[in-house]
C-alpha cells in the first residue's frame, strides 16, 4: 500500500511541462525576432524555474508541496535581483512603465508590465504573482504569516 502512496502522478507533471515549454518558445522567438540572446537566457531560465518547482508541487506529498513555490520564487527571485544589479540598465518598476509610456519609448518597464501585470495573470491566473513574483519572495521572508486580529482563530 505505502508504494503506491509514493507512485508519481504523470498527469500532474502535465501543466508544469506546459508552462515551461511556453516560456522556452517566447524565449525562442524572442531571441529569433531580436538576434539578442538575453530573451533566451531570461526566458528560458524563469520557465525552467517555474516547470521545476511546479512538478515538485505536483509530485511532492502534501506537507512538502509548498517547497515547489518557495524554490521556484528563490530561483526567479535571486535571478531577477542579480539581472537588475548586474546588467539592468532601465527602470522596470513602475516609474519606469509610466515613463516609457508617456513617452512613447516601448522600454523594459513597458515590457515587464505588459508581461508581469497584464498577460501574465491572464493566461496562468494567480499562479502568476504567488510563483515568479520577486516582491513575494522578499515578502515571504518575513516571520509575519498571518495577520494577527483579522483572521478568526481556528
């Protein structure tokens, strides 16, 4: 009985394969439409990123499963932290999105938002955010996990 407890469940390996295999072909054209290979080096690192620690979700028991999310948020986390010191050269908060578009300069900002806030969440749902956001990452950090006084006691 207990083997069949540990079995992995091939199904659920499906969407992480998915969602790693459509980073992977953005980061493929990306780096075919421009000829840079940064698409391919950032693309490609955040759906693997994400295609690994959504299979450990899927394939962990269910006390483990929240070390599929957390791996996945230090991964894309720490990269984009090192991406924005070592080679950032642009504003992708949203100053920047607001300067680029009142400027009419498609920029980093624009991109990331387009990216991070508007098709993001519309094609993977809130997925999005709680899995590859850095802002989670720094945010899960902290010894704060409930609200004290807002939450009623369980």
């Amino acid at each position: 009985m207990a083997a069949v407890k540990n079995k992995i469940q091939y199904k659920g390996l499906i969407v992480p394969l998915v969602v790693m295999l459509a980073f992977w072909g953005i980061a493929i054209w990306g780096f075919v439409a421009s000829g840079y290979i940064q698409p391919l080096i950032m693309f490609g690192y955040i759906g693997t990123s994400l295609g690994i620690g959504l299979g450990l979700y899927a394939t962990l028991p269910k006390k483990q499963k929240p070390t599929g999310r957390k791996l996945t948020l230090f991964l894309v986390g720490l990269f984009l932290l090192g991406y924005a010191i070592f080679m950032g050269q642009e504003n992708v908060q949203m100053e920047g999105a607001i300067f680029g578009l009142l400027t009419g300069v498609i920029q980093m900002g624009v991109i990331h938002y387009m990216i991070a806030k508007i098709v993001g969440p519309l094609l993977f749902g809130r997925m999005w955010c709680g899995w590859s956001c850095w802002t989670v990452m720094v945010l899960d950090l902290l010894p704060f996990t409930r609200p004290s006084g807002r939450l009623p006691r369980r």
